[in-house]
C-alpha cells in the first residue's frame, strides 16, 4: 500500500558540543517493518533517533533517506515521509483532541494555503485508526496517560508519513496501555506497511513487538537482528551489566528476559540453553 | 496513503472547528471596538455634543468644542494602531517564547526602544519621525536579544520566569539610564517626557503616519508566522518533525514582534502588559489557534487601549492619566494571577 523508502545511518558520529555520544555507527531499517532500539540509559538511544529525523546534525557521517542525506533535504518534504513523535511533546493548554490532530497536516500546508478536504480526510483517519474519534472535541488536558498517547499517535498519522519515528511511546503509561499503544502501532505496520522505528525501555516487549531489535552499548551498536538474535544472556550483560536467564516466552516464542538481582533468586546464574 | 472519495469521510464533520462561535466573537469585538472609538471621541475632559462631534469629524473647528474633538480623533487612532500593534506583538511573543508572561513590557523590550530613542535624541540630536521609529526598532531588537540571552543562561533554558525576571530586570537598569541621560538634559526633558511613561494624548495625524508602513510590515509579518507559531506551540522538537524550520520561524516571527512594538513605543511611549493580558483573554474566547488568537488579539488590544485612555481621561478630571499608567495598574495585577496560577506551564 506505501512506498518502501530505505534509512539507514552510515558512518554516523553525533555529539552535544565536546561530548560524542555515538561514534561511527553503521545501521540499516529493514524497511516495512518494525524497529526497536533498546539499550542502558544515556548509551544514545534517543541521541540517534533524534539524529535520524534531523533534530541533531551529525558531527561526521550521514543519515540517508532513500539515499539522500536527510540533513540536507527540504525540511518539509522530509516530514511528508518521515514521522517523528518525541517523548515530550507539549500539548498546548486548552487545544481540542481534534485541533491538535489537524496540526499534524503541517507539511502539507503552505503560508497561504486554506485547510483541505484531504487534511479533514487524512484527520477523520487518523482518528478513527486510533480509536480517539469520540475525544474530538475534548480538551486534551482532560484525558488520560493512554489516551492522551493515543492522540499524538493519531496526530503522527494525519501527517501521513511511511516512516515513522518514536521516542519511547510508553513511557508514563501503565502496562495495559503500554500494551494498547504497542499493538496499535502494530496494526498500522500491518495495515499500513508503516516502517516504524521507536526506543523502547522495556526489553521484554521490545522483543515481542519489534521484527528487529538493536542493542546499543556506548555509542556503538552492540548487536542487531531478530530478537532472537539479539536477545541473549550474553547481550544483556554486555549492554546493562546485568546477569539474566532469557527464555522462551509461552505466550509468543519471543525471548523473554528474566533479570537476575542479588535478591529472591532461587537459582543464581545458572547455564541456559540461550546463554 | 487514505484515499478521499467524494463521499465525506466519518468523523470528518468532526474535525471541522467550531467556526461560527469564532466568527460571532469576531463581530462582537469589531462592534466593541467601534463603540469604544466613538466613546474616545465623545468622552473628555471638556463635555461635547453630537452636534459637535458630527462638524468636528466634518473637518470644522470653529468652536472650543468642535476643536477638543478634533484633537480627539488622531488621539483616537493613535490608541487603535498601537493597542493593536501591542496586543499582537504580545500574543506574537507569548507563541515564540511559549511563555505565558510575555510582553513587550514585561521584556523590557519597549524599554530598550525608549532608551533608544532617548539616548539618541540627547546625544545624536535625533529629530526626523523615521530615524526615530527606525532608531527605537533597533533598541527593542537589541533588548529583546539581550533578554533572551539572559534568560537562557542556567539548566533548562529560557524558562518563563527567567525570562520575565531577565526582562524586569532589563526594564528597570533601562529605565534607571533613562532617568540618567535626562536629568543633566533640561533642554531635551520636554521632548523625551513621553519615553519615560506612554501616553497617546497630543496625538496628532503627523505624527502618526510616519509610523505606518512600519507598522504594517509587523502586521504581515506576525499574522504570517501564525502557522509557524502553532506548531512551535507543540515544542521546539515536534514542530521539526513537522518540518519547520525552529530557528528560523522563531527569528522571522521575533522580527514581526519587534517591528510592532518598536514602532508602537517610537509614537506612544512604553506601554506594558496590554501585550501580556490580551492573548490571555482572546485564548478563552478563540482558542489555542493562532490563526485565529493574532488578529483577536489585535482587534482586542486596540479596544484595551482605547478603553484605557478613556479611563484615563475621566478619573483624573479635569486633567487626565497617561494610558501608560492606566493599563499598567490593570496590568499588575493580571500579571500576579498569571504568576500564581497553580503552575507557571509553558503554553
């Protein structure tokens, strides 16, 4: 149903003034599918995300949008392809469910032009995939953490991009809602074919949802593949510093990680078939 | 990605703004402006007929009254330009710095227009209306420069209590400077009185057209940042996703804001808070939409200074207050509540 359009980072070298956060990463979208990018606090999982929908030029290195540098591509273009909801978003006070949607209609809108009957189109859409058309009319200061998700979520869609970006979308939420908003960005990539790339805490649910995981360990990347791959003893070490037994997850196949602490372990670093 | 039939999607009756409610607040302020300017003409010191009134506005004065009246109009619209320019200028600012207690005033930066001008009426022999405009635009650039600077230092950026400390600080260093040139400057004290506290009073048709066309390049410029502002509103790393260019939008939208309260302080003086009350106002009438919450606020704000100057002229009888000092002591205390409002939130 959408194009398929190709990003991926080359050579990548990003820094906030003397600090370099990372430092020569090569990475590749699968495009079509869904991206997780997990790893420790400030090893630059939100840096490199910020990098790939251009809010941070790179130090070295490019970011290519069906090969063409995203840093050098007319901003409003680049946002007709590429989405980018960020962790905190500010929420204007007072601003209606339906008002802030159609905000997401920017890229398509000169100086001068009027609002159209493909932005109503492309809002009423937005709305309805993400279940939020009867909040239209209320006041997004009045809604809860997983709605209120919810409604950024549609107002990413009314822009109607094939890629879309997230920077950890569940955070604030409890798991119920965590679950809700990982599944309706699932459906969007299924029904959509939405090429979606997202920072996730969370590793086990990174692991269920995600078609392909990236473990990001000091700037660098640690490990990529299907969470299969990715998902290991080993990896979790590396990347946390933290012993673990990793599973199959019986509810999905997935794997799923099971920390070990100091404390209430019965069997403390025991050989797993994973390992 | 969603096809559009000519069918009307669901839901998209939905989307639709409530534009009606808008347009009736539209009216309601334009005919509230219109009665505030006659009140303006009609109201004063020295009490007037229609009969007055109507020769007055036919051009005729022959009579004491008919020339009180006459003094009135450009008075009048004096009052208009620059509570519109204020008015939007301050919901211009409020967008920008997503800070509820913008304004032109509270900045400092109609301060730095009057240090401007005075410092170079005193010591460049300033005279022409337009090097004063241009000489005035140019110290609330600088001001407003500065204040940003100041209030950015330090963990989280410019918050908006930094900001509007950074600016109160500024405007009373400023004011202190003014008050330093003029004192030694007995020569100079009568011309530069209406850069220490605004006033629209000895208005007159000369003085104001110089200011226009400055004032109208503001206009343009602030009314077609609206969409730019709208999507600032949702945080500097959004509004990028959406494809605007931050920095820039925020320079081009400053640039208009600066325009209209620069030139505004060139002809009237420094006026504060009209600029930090009304987009507070127009918001709980029109929304958070700056399409709509520009042009309320500078319909608004004209209405806001017209009112205030003829507030002015009836409480000090026979003699009357400078506008300046009238909106300042509504101002105030408007600008406590929004201080103490639960929590200073960025807008």
């Amino acid at each position: 149903m959408t194009a398929t359009h190709s990003l991926a980072a080359e050579e990548l070298t990003l820094a906030y003034g003397e600090r370099l956060v990372i430092e020569g990463l090569d990475l590749v979208v699968p495009a079509g599918s869904i991206t997780a990018i997990v790893g420790a606090n400030a090893c630059g999982k939100s840096t490199l995300l910020r990098s790939m929908s251009r809010l941070l030029s790179p130090r070295a290195g490019r970011v290519l949008l069906d090969g063409k540098a995203v840093h050098r591509m007319p901003a409003k273009e680049l946002a007709r392809t590429l989405g980018l909801l960020p962790q905190s978003p500010i929420a204007p006070e007072g601003i209606t469910v339906a008002d802030l949607v159609g905000r997401g209609r920017h890229p398509y809108q000169g100086v001068f032009s009027r609002w159209s009957r493909e932005d109503d189109a492309a809002v009423a859409a937005a709305l309805e995939a993400t279940q939020t058309t009867t909040l239209a009319d209320r006041a997004v200061d009045e809604l809860s953490g997983g709605q209120r998700q919810r409604v950024w979520i549609a107002m990413a869609l009314a822009q109607q991009t094939d890629l879309l970006l997230l920077d950890e979308p569940t955070t604030f939420l409890d798991v119920a809602h965590q679950v809700e908003v990982l599944d309706l960005l699932t459906d969007l990539n299924r029904t959509r074919g939405t090429t979606i790339v997202m920072v996730l805490h969370d590793l086990n649910l990174a692991a269920r949802y995600a078609d392909h995981l990236v473990a990001l360990a000091a700037g660098q990347i640690h490990a990529a593949g299907t969470p299969a791959q990715v998902l290991t003893e080993d990896c979790v070490r590396a990347v946390f510093g933290l012993d673990s037994r990793v599973i199959e997850d019986p509810t999905s196949g997935a794997p799923l990680m099971l920390p070990l602490g100091r404390h209430h372990v019965d069997t403390p670093a025991e050989v797993s078939p994973r390992g | 990605m969603t096809s559009v039939d000519s069918v009307p999607t669901p839901g998209a009756a939905l989307v639709r703004r409530p534009g009606s409610v808008r347009f009736l607040w539209l009216l309601a302020v334009v005919a509230a402006l219109g009665l505030l300017m006659a009140a303006s003409v009609a109201i004063g010191s020295r009490g007037v007929g229609w009969s007055d009134i109507l020769a007055a506005l036919g051009g005729s004065s022959e009579t004491i009254e008919e020339a009180a009246v006459t003094k009135r109009i450009p008075r009048t619209v004096l009052a208009v330009v620059v509570g519109g320019a204020l008015g939007l200028a301050g919901a211009v600012m409020q967008g920008v710095t997503r800070n509820p207690l913008a304004d032109p005033g509270v900045l400092g930066i109609n301060m730095g227009a009057s240090l401007a001008v005075v410092a170079g009426i005193a010591w460049f022999g300033l005279f022409s209306a337009t090097s004063i405009i241009v000489t005035a635009i140019f110290g609330a650039a600088l001001a407003a420069v500065f204040v940003y600077a100041v209030g950015s230092l330090g963990r989280g950026g410019p918050t908006p209590l930094k900001l509007a400390l950074a600016g109160a600080a500024t405007s009373a260093a400023l004011t202190s400077f003014i008050t330093a040139i003029v004192l030694p400057r007995g020569d100079i004290a009568a011309n530069v009185q209406s850069f220490q506290v605004g006033g629209v009073g000895g208005a007159t048709f000369a003085t104001i057209t110089p200011v226009l066309p400055f004032l109208a390049v503001g206009l343009v410029i602030s009314l077609l940042s609206a969409r730019s502002l709208n999507s600032l509103a949702l945080g500097d790393e959004l509004a990028a996703g959406l494809g605007e260019r931050v920095a820039l939008a925020r320079g081009v939208a400053a640039l208009g804001s600066v325009l209209l309260c620069g030139a505004a302080t060139a002809v009237a003086g420094p006026i504060w808070f009209v600029g930090l009350v009304v987009p507070h106002l127009c918001r709980l009438l029109v929304g958070v939409d700056h399409r709509w919450l520009l042009p309320f606020s500078a319909l608004t704000g004209a209405c806001l200074l017209v009112a205030s100057d003829v507030i002015g002229r009836i409480v000090a009888r026979p003699g009357e207050l400078d506008v300046g000092i009238v909106t300042a002591l509504v101002g105030a205390p408007f600008f406590i509540a929004v201080v103490r409002r639960q929590k200073v939130r960025e807008l």
